[in-house]
C-alpha cells in the first residue's frame, strides 16, 4: 500500500491535464491519498458495473442478431489485394494490408496508438484507428509450414484454401475449424481432436477414415451416415453407438457387408447426392437444460449449435470448450475460454472478453481485433504481449483504469456499451462469409441498410487465356474403374480448370489428387465454397 499512495497521488495532475482530452474532472487539488485511492478504486467498481451491464445485454440478443452481427466477421473467400493473398478484399472501405513477415517485423508491437477523443463517439475513435492501423494479409499465429494459402492458421502445415486450422493440423485442404492433432482433412467443417482422413463430413472428433458423414465420434471407416458414437464400418447409417458392420441400420455378417460396401464404392456418381441426403440435425447429447442442435457434454446453453464442453451459455457455435469453459454469449469459433460476451474466434486460455474478434491467450479484453498474449486492453489491433493499452496506446495501471471508466460512461451515455462494431466497421463481403452460409435468406436490402458489404458481381478468378477448361458433366473422362475394379483418376486433371454448373471455377491440387486416388474417391463437383456450404446450414 506505501508503494501505491504516492504513485497514485502523483499522478493525479498528469493524468488529467495532459492524457484525457476533454475530461472535466479535476483531481489534482487532492492532497489526500487515501481519498485519490478510494476515487481509483470506485472507477474502478464502476467499469464492473458496466461489464455486467454488456453481460446482461448480450445475453439478450435476438439469434438473428447474433449470426448477422458475429458469423458475418468470419470470412471464408481469399482475395488478391495489394498484390497479395489476402482475407480482405477490395473495397470502398480501404485497409492497409502487408505481408504477414512485414507486419510481424515493423507493426507488431503496439505502434499506431492515438489518444482517444471525447468529441467522437467510440466506434469514429476505433474506427479512426482500424481505417489506418497495418493488418497482415492473413492472420497466423506461431510456427506454420506451406500455409500461404490459408487463414487464421495456429501451428499447421500443409494448408490450403482453409480457414481456422492449426494446434497441430496437417494437409487440411478446402476446410475450416480443424484443429488440435489432425491430419488429411479435405471439404470439411470442424473436424478435430485427433482426427484423420476426413472427407466431406462436418463434427468429427476423435475418428479416421470417415467419408460424407456428420455428426461423428469416436469411429472409424464409416460412409455416407450421421450421428455414430463409437462404431466402424457403418454405411447409410445413423443414430448408432458401439456397432461394427451395419448398413441402411442392419446388422451384417462381415463378410457379406464387406461385398455390399464393395457394390456401393463403385457408385461413385451417386455420392454427393448421398451426402447431402443426411440429416442436418444431430440430437443432443448428456446435454441438460439446453435447447439447439448438436449440443454433447453441456449444461445450460440455449440456442447452441455444434458445441461440445459448455456451460452456462447463449447463442454460441461451432465451438469445443475441451475441457470445458463456462458463461459464453454471443460467440462463434471458441476454443478453452470463460466469460465470453460477443466474440467472433477465440482461441486457449481466453477469459473476461467483451465484443471483439480473433484473440489468443488474453484476457480482460474490450473491443479489439487479433490481439496475443495481452491483457487489460480496450480498443486495441494487432498487439501482442501487451497490457493497459487503449486504443494500442501504452498507460499505466491507474491512468488505463480511470481513462476506461470515462469512455464507458460516454458509451453508455451513447447507448452503445453493449453494442458489437457496427455494419459500417465490417470489411468483409456479407455474402461471402459465415452468416451467409448459415442463413441465405437474410434479404440484400437488410445486409445493405445496416451498412454491411454485399458483393453481386463473381470474385473474379485469373483464368489464364490457354486453360483447358473442364465442364463437370465431363469429369468422368478423367475417372474410371480399370481392370482389377480400382478407381483411377488421369493425373491430367491438375493441369486442367473444372467448371461447375453455376459457372464456379477450381482446380485440383497434387495433394487433393493424392487423397482421391489413395481412398477410391471421385473428383469433386462442386466450387469448394459450395462444398464448404454443406457443413453451415443450421436448422
């Protein structure tokens, strides 16, 4: 307490006069420290006030609301931009983008800071600091390997067109939220902990060989079913646990279910139309007191989908708590975290978050953007290893706590303390992100009169002028059964560009080529996007 009073009484004039613009309180002709401590410490009860007031708020947000607000700031497409790959694309909204290797060198450590002035309101502050502030090209976090094609990569290899991949993640292709010691995922959403060669499928945990399926854990060799616990060698099943050689949900001798799956493995035609004939709910499972849909080991979450280790929460998706987290609101893509309110993908060990997106490791964290490693931060992008900065501005314990209070309290003034950043504040296309594949239906003139981005025209895709394009209806030329029945695909196909029936252009890449021919699979016939949409749909 010695250490404390004079540091405290000292600061009173300076921060006052010289660091809070605007400010009308005048605490400098205090000579009594233990009035400057108790001042100190009632700002400081006073933001717990209002962090329960953004609790209570965004436990209240309509679910409309939530996708709209949270999923639309996760972005699925890639862009060229600047001369880059990049998550940002070209817009009337101009941010500076750089190199990942350029940023982590020279912007990385907090520069860019600014005071925060009290004749503007929060968001015209923050978005002051956003519209001038450098953002790598694509977010990645710690040591990746062949991920240039990838975003929001921590700790992966092998990456390409996948969003949300890492924690020991190896040849993820054309997938998103696939982590935690996976390998050989391809056209999926959310395959984890301990997954591998996983093929068009969405919740898969703990399984290999898993091809067309939903819903899965704890399997393996299983095709074309949903919601399986513990089984192997299924085929068009669903609602199983601990069962070994069933079809259509029969019981086969292994024999005989082995020459049936031989059969059904030479319709290769037939299997996305199998794929997309699964159910899109997966019930509840050890699950009390929650309403949504695929909700495992959770207690107490209303409107959850895809969630596995919650308690105590609220609109949230897509999200594993391993081993489990408590009160999370409003949150889409969240990893081991506690006391989450309004948070687009947080990733370990995050707690006491409130309205922001893709942080790591932080805590006590209020409006900010990709953010490692810090603390006490408010209105902050890109820092790492930092705390009591706001607005990326370094203060002290003391000065970040009494500033924090008035900007609060400006904020509740302006009714926006609990509001998420606004549509105008969003660079990305509407339609081109998560909320769009959730929801397709949220009409053009919503997205636009809330000041959201909507692209109408094609991303244009540099085609060059001697490409053989392929049309769909033709892939089969490049796929057959040979002689001994096993499926061959003409290593031809990668030099050639497939055109889907809206118009979508892709490719084949030698490592998907390598997985197909490996597991007897045919040649995609869809845009990876489209794919990619299968896995989104909520119901």
């Amino acid at each position: 307490m010695r250490d404390f009073i004079p540091k405290i009484t000292s600061f009173h004039s300076r921060f006052w006069t010289k660091s809070a613009k605007g400010l009308n309180y005048d605490l400098s002709s205090s000579r009594d420290c233990c009035n400057a401590l108790a001042i100190y410490h009632t700002f400081m009860s006073d933001i717990k006030i209002r962090e329960e007031k953004i609790k209570e708020k965004r436990k209240q947000t309509p679910r409309a609301e939530y996708i709209k607000e949270i999923a639309s700031r996760y972005n699925l497409t890639f862009y060229k931009n600047n001369g880059l790959i990049s998550r940002f694309p070209v817009t009337w909204r101009e941010w500076p983008i750089v190199k990942i290797e350029k940023y982590l060198a020279e912007y990385g450590d907090g520069t860019w800071g600014m005071d925060f002035d009290f004749s503007k309101s929060f968001f015209d502050n923050f978005g002051e600091l956003f519209k001038k502030t450098p953002k790598m090209s694509q977010i990645q976090y710690g040591d990746n390997e062949n991920c240039e094609f990838a975003e929001t990569v921590f700790g992966a290899k092998n990456g390409y067109l996948s969003v949300c991949i890492g924690d020991n993640a190896d040849t993820v292709l054309y997938s998103t939220m696939v982590y935690r010691n996976v390998k050989s995922v391809f056209n999926s959403v959310l395959a984890t902990s301990n997954s591998e060669n996983i093929y068009a499928s969405k919740l898969v945990t703990d399984s290999f060989n898993i091809f067309y399926s939903k819903y899965i854990h704890n399997s393996n060799n299983i095709w074309f079913s949903d919601n399986l616990l513990g089984c192997s060698e299924c085929m068009f099943c669903s609602n199983l646990e601990n069962q070994t050689y069933y079809i259509h949900n029969q019981k086969w001798e292994k024999e005989k279910y082995l020459e049936e799956k031989e059969k059904i493995m030479k319709e290769k035609h037939l299997f996305e139309t199998y794929q997309k004939q699964l159910h899109n709910t997966a019930p509840n499972k050890l699950a009390p007191n929650c309403s949504g849909n695929g909700i495992q080991f959770c207690e107490n979450i209303e409107n959850g989908y895809l969630v596995s280790r919650f308690k105590d929460g609220r609109n949230v998706a897509f999200s594993d708590g391993t081993p489990i987290s408590s009160r999370i609101y409003d949150s889409f893509d969240v990893g081991t975290c506690d006391d989450i309110y309004g948070w687009m993908w947080c990733g370990q060990w995050c707690s006491n978050m409130y309205c922001g997106t893709n942080a790591a490791g932080s805590s006590n964290i209020y409006y900010s953007y990709f953010l490692e490693n810090c603390s006490f931060c408010l209105w902050c992008i890109g820092l790492k290893n930092k705390q009591f900065c706001i607005l990326n501005k370094q203060y002290t314990k003391e000065e970040r706590f009494l500033l924090a209070n008035k900007i609060f309290e400006q904020m509740e003034k302006d009714w926006i303390l609990w509001q998420f950043f606004p549509g105008w504040m969003n660079p990305f296309y509407f339609n081109d992100t998560a909320a769009y594949l959730i929801d397709d239906s949220i009409a053009k003139e919503e997205v636009t009169r809330a000041w959201y981005l909507r692209r109408d025209e094609e991303i244009k895709v540099d085609i060059p002028v001697w490409a053989d394009i392929v049309d769909v209806k033709d892939l089969n030329k490049y796929q057959r059964f040979n002689f001994s029945g096993e499926r061959e695909i003409n290593p031809e196909i990668v030099k050639k560009v497939i055109r889907d029936e809206k118009g979508n252009m892709y490719r084949i890449v030698p490592m998907e080529l390598k997985f197909l021919q490996k597991h007897w699979l045919p040649l995609p016939e869809l845009h990876r996007l489209e794919r990619m949409k299968l896995g989104f749909k909520f119901e």
